[in-house]
C-alpha cells in the first residue's frame, strides 16, 4: 500500500504542476503586455496552488469520523450558499456559478461534490441493507435531487456528474435495480427538460455530431479544438508554440486546455497524459478494493468515480465525442475553486488509506 500511497501522490502533484504550467504558458501568450502582465500571473497561480495544498494537507489531516458527524451541517450549508449563488452570485459567460470573494471566485458547486459523496457514504454506512427499502431510499435521494437541481439549472454538466456517481454508489450501497431504472429514467427526462428550457443547449447537442456545421458559432470552439489537436501530429509543435492558444481558441486555458497541450506535445504527450490519469484511477480504485473501512470504502469509490467520470467527459468534448458542457479538466485546468476540490478529494482519499492502514494493522 506504501508504493501505491506514492505513486498515486505523485501523479496528483505532478499533474497539478504541469496544469499550472500550462495555464501560465496560455494565459502569458494571451497578454496585452507579456512583462507585465508575468507576475500577476504567477501571484494569481501561486495563490491557488498555496490554497490547494492547505486544502489538501487539512482533508489528508482531519479525522474522518468527525467528518461524519458534521455532514449534515455541510449538506445544509451547501444549499444555502447554492441558492445564495442565484441572488449575489457573479456572471460568467452567461451563467451565474461563483461567488467572488475577491482574493478568489469561489464555485460553490465544486464543494457540493464533496459534500454529497460523504453524505451518501455515511447514508449508505448508517443503512447497510435498509438502503434497498424503498422508503429508505426516499429521503437521500430527495437530499441529493434538491443540490443537483439547484446546480443543473445553471451547469447541467456538474449536475449530471453528481447525480451519475450518486445513482452509483446507491447501487454499490445496496440500492435495488429496478430503483435504479426508475431513477436513471427520471435523470433523462429531466435531463431533456433542462436541455429544452434553454436552446443553446440543444443546439450544443446537434453541434457535437457535426460541429464544422455550426463552425461560425456554437460549434467554434471544438471545430477549434480538433484543429488545434491536429497541429500536434505525433511529436507536437514544441512547448510554447501553441498558435490556437493565441485567442483563436476560447477559454483554451480552462475547458480545452487539452487540445492545446495535443498541440504542443502532439499525440504522444496526450498519450502519456491518458496513461497517467489512467494509472491514477486504477491506483484510486485498488484503494478503494482493499480498505476495510466500509465507510472509507464509499469515499473512495465516490472521489475515484467522478474523478475518473470529469476526465473521461472533458476528453469528449475536446475531442467532439459530447457536446459542451463546460466540465474543466480535473487538477490541470484553470480554476482556484475546482482545483481546490480536486486537492481535498485526493486529500480524502489518502486519508482514508492511512486510517486504514493505521487501525488495520
């Protein structure tokens, strides 16, 4: 377990750095004045990267029992601040998903997450074979609907990302399958409403079977991202001489930063990219199959299954298999907040293998 705790540190630290790398890398090039605009650059990364580790070291550090007995509190708070997104969040690109606290912009969504996993653990540990009763399932899976609906009707992306690993670690749980059905079911009829109360997202749909179709408008940015991944070829461009990062591709240092890290280490860095995120989530689940903690179990599937669910989406839409949803790339793309969630959930995750370890043997 010792070498697997290592290794699985050491791909989260390294993908993390190169994330910021690139970010700089991108953001730098896309500067009015390169010299000054340097150091604010580098402040702003270096203040992410200093609250991701403190979020890292604290999650790694705090006793998981207690949080267990203050998820409830979390998951009341975390509604709270999502309706309060509604009423004093801030725009971006037409969606109302942070919160600015001025030293940051903090994405509420992100967290909720972390609150779900570890409330539905603790639901499902509390439970054990009850959680198959219906009227047992009734109350969490209420809970669970009223964050991700309070999320989905501005980042259906997020939304369907919870709602995915909660119908799952339900059915690990003990959840039966006819339960299941009904309540994937449910998810794509609500799906199909959200996506018809508001156009774009149904043209976003259409775009992705053929997006040079729609190249002038919602389909610009993956028509973009196809060609920036073609440039690479095998080897790329060389690091730094990304021409589709140069304002020809939007939010390149966010949502597509993959397609210009494809041009720039071409097909064999993406490669070695997928290998590692790879390596990382079979390390995360052989965690997860040898924990004895079934509490500490859940977690980890939990963290490992969206981890694992935001790449695979992110890597389809860079690459026109999905439509846009504007899911970020886990510890890579920009964002304090995500990479801040992203932080603690390794942090838990670690966590819960020392706990393990330590009372197990």
């Amino acid at each position: 377990m010792t070498r697997a705790f290592k290794l699985y540190f050491s791909i989260f630290f390294f993908l993390v750095i190169f994330g910021m790398v690139m970010v700089f890398n991108i953001r730098l090039f896309n500067a009015s004045s390169v010299s000054d605009a340097a150091f604010p650059l580098l402040k702003n990364l270096a203040l992410n990267l200093l609250i991701a580790c403190a979020g890292f070291i604290a999650s790694y550090l705090v006793n998981l029992e207690a949080v267990r007995s203050w998820i409830k509190y979390a998951l009341l708070l975390t509604i709270l601040i999502l309706i309060s997104t509604y009423i004093i969040g801030t725009e971006v690109n037409g969606s109302k998903r942070w919160i600015d606290l001025h030293f940051m912009m903090l994405q509420p969504s992100e967290f909720a997450k972390i609150v779900v996993i570890f409330y539905l653990s603790e639901v499902i540990c509390n439970k054990r074979d009850r959680i198959g009763i219906l009227k047992e399932l009734v109350y969490p899976f209420t809970v669970v609907l009223i964050v991700v609906s309070l999320i989905a009707f501005e980042d259906l992306g997020t939304g369907l990302i919870i709602f995915a690993v909660s119908l799952f670690l339900l059915l690990m749980g003990g959840m039966r399958y006819k339960y299941f059905v009904v309540l994937l079911i449910l998810a794509i009829l609500g799906t199909a409403f959200l996506v018809l109360m508001k156009p774009y997202r149904l043209n976003r749909i259409k775009a992705s079977f053929n997006p040079w179709e729609y190249s002038q408008n919602i389909g610009y940015q993956q028509v973009q991202s196809e060609i920036s991944l073609g440039r690479g070829g095998l080897d790329g461009v060389g690091f730094g001489n990304s021409q589709k990062k140069l304002r020809y591709l939007p939010e390149a240092h966010t949502d597509f930063i993959f397609a210009i890290i494809g041009e720039e280490f071409g097909f064999f860095g993406v490669t070695f990219l997928i290998l590692l995120f790879l390596l990382m989530f079979v390390t995360g689940s052989y965690f997860a199959l040898t924990v004895h903690n079934r509490f500490g179990f859940y977690v980890i599937a939990g963290f490992v299954m969206l981890l694992a669910l935001q790449t695979l989406i992110n890597l389809g839409v860079v690459t026109s298999c999905l439509p846009n949803k504007g899911v970020p790339l886990p510890f890579i793309s920009y964002g304090g907040s995500a990479l801040l969630a992203y932080s603690m959930m390794v942090g838990f995750i670690l966590n819960a293998v020392t706990t393990d370890n330590r009372y197990s043997g």
